[in-house]
C-alpha cells in the first residue's frame, strides 16, 4: 500500500494530494493552518468576512482539471463567475484606467490616455501570445531538473527575449508612462519587481486575456472549501492545525514526517509545499539535501514582504471596483525602496480588494468589505513593525479616505492587519516573503527549486517557490508537474476506495 504524504495545505498542495489520490496512493495532507488553503486562510470579524490570500482567479480550467480527475464538475461544487472589469487603474492625479473585457474596450481607454500606443499594445498582446505558447502552454507543467532539458530551452527563451526585464518589454513597445505602469505591475501578482523580473512572466497578460479573470462566490475561502469537500469524498485524510517538525530519512529515502506533536506519520512518497528554503533548511537532515538546494537555500533572493489591511466600512462605495491598483506618486523609486534598498517608504502603492462589489455576502447589508495591500520590504530589512504598522495603517486609511473612499476614517469598522512578521509565524515563510524566492531570471526553470527533490528520490516539491513559480496558476501547474514525475499506484483509485469504505 503506497502511501503520500503531503506537507502543507495551499493550492499546491492540495492539487497535488488530489492528482496523488487519483493515481491510486494513499493520501494524507498535514497543515498547521486551523484550515485548508494555505494562505488562503479566510477571516471573519464583526460580520465581515475577507479572503486573506489570493483574490484574482485566472485560468479556471486548471482547477476544473482537479474535479475531472475523478469524473466531477466544479460546477457542482462552487459557482466561479467572470469578471467584465479586470482591474482598475488609480493614478496620483485622478486619472482612471479601466482594464479588462473585450479589446476594443481596452483599446478605446488606451486611446483615451495617448492614441500612439494602441497599435503598440496590439504589439505588446502577441508578444506575449507568444512567450504564452512556450512558457505557460509547453514548459509549465515541464520537469526543469534536468540541466540538459534547460539547455534545449535556451533559443526558445533568447528568441522571446528573457533576458529582458517585463519593465523593458512593456516600454518596447507603449510609450506613455501610466500605459507602461499599468501593463507592467503583472510580476508584482507573483513576488516580482518589474524592473528584474525576467520578461517570461509577461505571459500573465495573455493569459489574462485567454481566460479572463474570474471570482468564485463566495470568495477564495469558497473554492477552497469545495476542494477540501471533493478531498473528503475521495478518502484523503487531511490533518489540519499540525506542524511538521522533522522529517526522517533513510538511506536515499524518507521514510517519515514527525510533528511537533511528536506524532509520526510514514511516507513513501512526500510532496511538499512548504516553503523550500524552509524544506531543507529547518526539516531535511543536513546529509540528506544535496549542495545544489543548499546553496539555493542559503543564497536565495526572496520577495517582497506584504502588509495587508482587512475592514469593513458602514456604508457602501458604489463606484469602487472589485480589483483596484492605486497608484501612489512614485513607480520605479518605491519598488527600488521596496526590493533593493530595503527601506518603509512614506508613499506606498495598494493594490484595493473590495468583494462586495461582486458578491454582497461579504458583508452586512449596506455594509462594504475591503482589504488593501501594501508591498512592502521583507524581514530582511530589520523594519520595526510594531512601531511601524499602525502608523501604516493610518497613512494607508488617510490616503484611501482622500481619494477612493471618501470619509473612510469615520466608516472603517472591523479593522486589522498582517505584516510580514505575521507571514514568518503563520506560514513559515523564510523573511516574512509574500510569495517565496522572488521571480528572477536566476530563480526561474532550472534555477529554481526543482519539483523532484534535490535529496532523497522519494521527495517532491509544488508551490511557490518551485517550478514554475507563485500565483495560482503556477502552484497549480507544479502538481502537474508532480504528477508527472509521481509514479501511479499498483492498484487504482476505485478499488481502494471500495476497499477501504466504511460499511
């Protein structure tokens, strides 16, 4: 009897228990969230509920995948609907820029911004068509640990131009500088700053444009509680509000996960998705990882680090979309501040969540739900965050009440905060990072922390910081990438489950 075990309860997580159980293993998922998702925690407070983790949906047929398997419709199991206004631009001096829909919409607002440049994002939309059909459509759920799978990569990615920034390739080709802002801020989704983030993930814009960007009622926390039902009805066992302290190995295999419990679960086979420089520097045996993950582990660039405000507010906001990117009065400055210099600026950028505007669930009647998202340093900049987050939260409430939410200092309700101190504790994330190694080009396919485990031949690894990278899409892909590689069970799926049925 071939038993996984898979650590951590994220998406990646998740899709890979799911596409493990259907290979006919036996499955148990350990998280030490009090439930399934991972980041996609969902809080509650004084009747408004916010998703705590990812909001923008793209790419749904990869979730649809993960019913298919077993001969289910998501449909059936959580309502996932489009969105007819993508994001909505903010800039510093009033100025809006409705992005999402149909082309000609998209255009006729480019048009409205600076004429010139529609015919260069008509440019713009195939070349990243282009890096789409190579990187997202052929090499995302492609094993990269082989360096001679890298090396038939090479021309592909000189001719797309990777070794380019997503910054340059979106100024190649618009020439107005909100157009650029607007059509370059995709890496931040993922960890990046788009002024290092190799142009591959330029493709997140003609995926966008593919399938569109969705929500599903309910929120995130709703998606994830139709998979952890789908999980429950194919006889995974799913132990959550457990730490994993240790993992034991044997020879070239792991033989076990320990908790802090001190319960010991065996493995055959183990997934992780924990954050990897965590894997193997706080669980694997020092023996057991090979050089190549410790020097990966040690010399990692990680992310930005995220502060996240969550409230409600006594009134409703109308004219606020459901995704909002606000601006503040510095672009490339803030993300040098951010990323490289490690510094808490006095400005700040926000990316505004507000699910009420699609699903009014989210909050009392009459009421409004928001979280605002601030990217901010990591931990790596030794910034005080119990002196600077309530200031933080002030100056965000203040600049918010100023512009998209009028009189938002006396109808906030509910209101509190994450920092990246609070994603170090809940998450285990390496440097409090939002979305593990940053999405470099030295961090990326081959570089990058590889889906079969660089140690014992029993190890995989999906989520964030592997192959190929963070957002749902990518977490998603890298269980498929895990499938791969996972060998099937001696018996299917359908008869274990009769076998091991209760009566």
């Amino acid at each position: 009897m071939s038993r996984v075990v898979v650590i951590g309860g994220g998406f990646g997580g998740i899709a890979a228990a799911l596409r493990a159980r259907a290979k006919g293993h036996d499955v148990t998922l350990v998280d030490r969230c009090p439930r399934l998702g991972g980041r996609a925690q969902v809080f509650e407070k004084d009747g408004f509920r916010h998703d705590a983790g990812p909001t923008v949906l793209t790419a749904p047929f990869l979730f649809e995948e993960l019913f298919e398997l077993f001969g289910k419709r998501i449909s059936d199991y959580v309502e996932i609907v489009p969105l007819e206004l993508w994001y909505r631009f903010h800039f510093p001096d009033g100025d809006t820029f409705d992005y999402g829909g149909g082309l000609d919409k998209t255009l006729a607002e480019i048009e409205r911004i600076h004429p010139p440049d529609a015919d260069g994002y008509r440019a713009l939309l195939e070349h990243s068509r282009r890096i789409y059909d190579v990187g997202f459509t052929e090499l995302a759920d492609a094993p990269f640990h082989r360096f001679s799978f890298m090396l038939k990569q090479i021309p592909h990615l000189l001719r797309l131009g990777a070794y380019r920034t997503v910054w340059q390739m979106v100024a190649r080709h618009v020439k107005h500088d909100k157009i650029r802002q607007a059509f370059s801020i995709q890496p931040l989704l993922v960890g990046g700053n788009p002024f290092d983030t190799t142009s591959i993930y330029g493709l997140i814009h003609f995926l966008e444009r593919a399938h569109g960007v969705h929500f599903a009622m309910g929120g995130t926390g709703a998606l994830v509680d139709a998979l952890a039902k789908l999980m429950a009805e194919q006889g995974i066992t799913v132990q959550l509000d457990t730490t994993v302290k240790s993992i034991e190995v044997s020879g070239n295999d792991i033989t076990a996960v320990v908790t802090e419990a001190g319960e010991r679960i065996e493995a055959d086979h183990l997934v992780s998705n924990t954050d990897p420089v965590h894997l193997y520097q706080n669980l694997l045996p020092k023996s057991a990882s090979k050089r190549s993950a410790k020097i990966k582990a040690r010399h990692s660039k990680q992310s930005m680090g995220l502060f996240v405000l969550y409230f409600g507010t006594s009134r409703q906001y109308p004219d606020v979309a459901h995704h909002t990117i606000w601006l503040g009065p510095r672009y490339r400055e803030l993300l040098d501040d951010i990323f490289n210099r490690k510094v808490l600026a006095e400005d700040f950028s926000i990316y505004l969540h507000r699910p009420t505007a699609t699903d009014p669930s989210f909050a009392p009647e009459g009421c409004d739900s928001f979280y605002a998202l601030v990217p901010v340093p990591n931990l790596t900049a030794g910034i005080d965050w119990a002196t600077e987050a309530p200031k933080l939260r002030d100056r965000v409430v203040a600049a918010l009440g100023a512009t998209l939410l009028p009189g938002l200092a006396d109808t906030i309700r509910a209101d509190f905060f994450m920092t990246p101190e609070d994603f170090e504790y809940r998450y285990l994330s390496p440097a409090g990072a939002g979305f593990s190694i940053a999405p470099v080009f030295s961090q990326s396919a081959w570089f990058r922390f590889h889906n079969r485990g660089e140690g014992p031949r029993n190890l995989y690894l999906v989520g964030a910081g592997s192959h190929p990278g963070a957002g749902l899409p990518g977490v998603l892909c890298s269980a498929k990438v895990v499938d791969r590689l996972l060998p099937a069970a001696t018996r299917p799926v359908a008869q274990r489950t009769l076998e091991t049925a209760p009566a």
